[in-house]
C-alpha cells in the first residue's frame, strides 16, 4: 500500500476539524445525499453500506469515543484528530497491511488491466488491483498534491475541471481589508446570486474579514453554492442583528440614540458593533459621521436599520486550489461503477474519496464520503480476491 510523498500517515485527518477532527455527520443517508451538490446519487448505494452511523460505531469499536454537536457534526470525545489518524494507523497494521511511503509515477497496465503501480525510483509493485485514494489538489501540504487525477488520466479516465469548494472568498475592493481581522460570530448570513436574480443559500454563524476578503465557517459552506463563480456575479448578504427583528433594531437604535442624543453619531455605535466596524457602517450609512444623534430623522435611522440587516460584500473570486478545503470536480463518476467504484474502462482499477467527483458541504460529509467509498471499493476487491 504505498502511502504517498508524506513522512507520515493521516496528516490531512490531523487538521480537519480545526485539529478536531469532524469524522462524520450523524444524519441519514437521504439527508447525507442531500448535501452533496455534485453527483450526490452516485453515493446512495456506497453509503447505504457504510451509513454514518457505520462509522460511528467503527471507531468507538477501535477505542475512539464520539460525540455529536451542533448540526449533528461528529467528533471524537478527546476533540484530537490525532486519536483518529492513529486508531487507523493502528487497525491497518493490526489487520497485516504493509505501507510504502512512496510517490507513484503510474498505474501499470496489461491486456487493459490494471497490475499494480511503477514508482517513481522505477521499482514495480505488482497487485491484483489498484486502489486510487490520494485525496484531491487542497491542501497540497499534507500531500494531496493532485496525482490521483493523472493517473487516472493516464489510465484514460475523463477528469472534470477542478475548483475549489469550502474555500475562502475573495471580495470586490478593499472593505474587508479595512476590517482585517475583526470575527463575527452570530451573524445572519446569505448568498444573493445576480444572474439568478435570488438567494440562493443562507445560515448562521462565525465569520472572518480578512485581507482578501472574507473567510470562517460560514463562509467555506457558502462557496459550495457558488458553483458557477465569475466577478461580480455573487454578493454575501451580512446579518449583523439577526436575533432582533427589524422593529426591535429600531427600538434598539433610539434607545442608544437617545442615550447620546447630543453626542456625533460616529462616536454613539460603541455598544451597538464592533470597533473596526464603526467607520465602515458610518460610511455605507450616508449619515454625516458629526450629525448629533437628535438631528438622526426617523429615514435616516431605517436606513441605517437596513444596511444593518443587509451589510453587502460583492464576490469577485475564490482564494487559489491549494487553500480549499475540498477539491470539487475529478475522476467522472459516469466511468465508475456506483456499488464498487471500479472503473468501467479499466478492470481491477477503483477509486475512492475526493479523486471521485463528488463534494459535499461543510460538517463531515466528505470524510464520510471517502469512507463509504473506500469501504465499498474494498470490499469489492476482497470479494474478487485480489
């Protein structure tokens, strides 16, 4: 079993999940299927086989208790991603496995047929079958580096274009630069599609200004909606008040009004937002920074309420491949069998996990996405005894 380039396994398990490890989601297969926007039905037999559930009890089985939390994201009791790398490390030994740490050149084909892998230094390693399963082109650091996709190439499998998924955004002008650094963490947020002319998405949650433009939980599940991104085609819809309603903001806002009434209207949003914030909502407000807070007329302040329900930031890209978290698009899933993964071009070659083009949404759906696939493929090879 080569292992690829690292000096280690599990290196991408170990910083997933912030270091936590989110292994899985503790859903249903339906609602699992339902989070993957690029060819979820593809999935439905390999994760019937191997449910969530499935790899809850796998790794409570190897001494991995887990735990669910909010949006049925599933972590391991210790919150350390490392128990979860190691736990694999070690049931692959347990069960006779023998790892190569080595980087493949090609998938060695006969008569058609896949019969192992040529490494790099040239030596040959002969298999009854090959198991392509080196993640996709993120995170190139840890290993995954893109090399599924030649070889599958090379073995004359179609391999779609490649964008980034679950992936930083990248904002039009430098309003984010100016708030670099500033989180926010219970925010409304939306995707508003212009072309469309709709929302297309929306949650709750933490998000970070950055240099570039915007990042944070929220914002890596909303670049999955943004499959068709072009400039200027996508605006983020901020709810900086999303536990007040509209009426209750504005009540919000004449008591502090009313509180500074002969203070600048600049100098009166101390207790309402955030430092870095200020200059910025003064800004987009159209309200002069020195008018005292009496001389604020009741449109002025709904439409300061407005901006407030609805701070825009336009899109014009994603950050670059390797700082994705997954990789969308990859091995053309009409060219592999859905209930093993084998190839239907190349006997004896399968595939499994993010080389597969399937992505799914944030919240441990994609681990558990390579291990349905890896489990099926397996067992597919077992069941042929290879």
């Amino acid at each position: 079993m080569p292992a690829g380039k690292n000096d280690r396994l599990g290196r991408k398990i170990n910083i997933t999940g912030k270091g936590r490890c989110n292994l899985t989601n503790n859903c249903s297969v339906q609602e699992l299927i339902a989070s993957v926007p690029s060819n979820g039905r593809f999935l439905y037999g390999a994760v019937s086989a191997f449910s969530p559930q499935d790899t809850m009890a796998f790794f409570e089985d190897l001494g991995v208790p887990v735990k669910t939390e909010r949006g049925n994201r599933v972590f391991p009791v210790s919150e350390r991603a490392a128990d979860v790398s190691a736990a694999l490390e070690g049931w692959l030994r347990e069960k006779g496995c023998q790892v190569r740490q080595a980087a493949v050149k090609e998938i060695l084909l006969e008569e058609g047929r896949a019969v192992g892998v040529r490494l790099e230094n040239g030596e040959e390693l002969r298999a009854g079958a090959v198991l392509v399963a080196c993640g996709g082109a993120s995170y190139p650091g840890t290993g995954s580096t893109g090399d599924g996709y030649r070889l599958a190439e090379h073995a004359g499998h179609t391999v779609t274009p490649l964008r980034p998924s679950l992936v930083p955004l990248v904002e039009e002008g430098d309003l984010c630069h100016e708030m670099m650094g500033l989180s926010l963490r219970n925010i409304g947020l939306s995707v508003w599609d212009r072309k469309k002319k709709k929302e297309i998405y929306s949650d709750f949650g933490e998000l970070l200004f950055t240099h570039f433009g915007l990042s944070g939980p929220v914002i890596l599940s909303a670049s999955s909606h943004m499959r068709e991104m072009e400039p200027g085609r996508y605006t983020i819809r901020i709810d900086l008040k999303p536990a007040l309603t509209p009426e209750q903001l504005d009540a919000r806002l004449q008591r502090d009004f009313s509180e500074n009434r002969n203070r600048d209207f600049a100098n009166s949003l101390g207790a309402l937002l955030p430092r870095k914030l200020i200059p910025v909502a003064v800004r987009r407000s159209g309200i002069e920074p020195d008018r005292k807070c009496n001389a604020i007329t009741r449109e002025m302040r709904w439409e300061f309420l407005r901006m407030l329900k609805s701070f825009s930031v336009d899109i014009k890209g994603f950050r670059p491949l390797a700082e994705a978290i997954v990789t969308s698009g990859g091995v053309c899933v009409k060219e592999l069998n859905p209930k093993t993964m084998e190839s239907r071009l190349v006997p004896n070659l399968f595939f499994a996990g993010e080389v597969i083009d399937v992505d799914a949404y944030t919240g441990g759906f994609n681990l558990q996405i390579a291990f349905s696939t890896g489990r099926a493929a397996a067992e597919a090879i077992a069941s042929q005894g290879n």
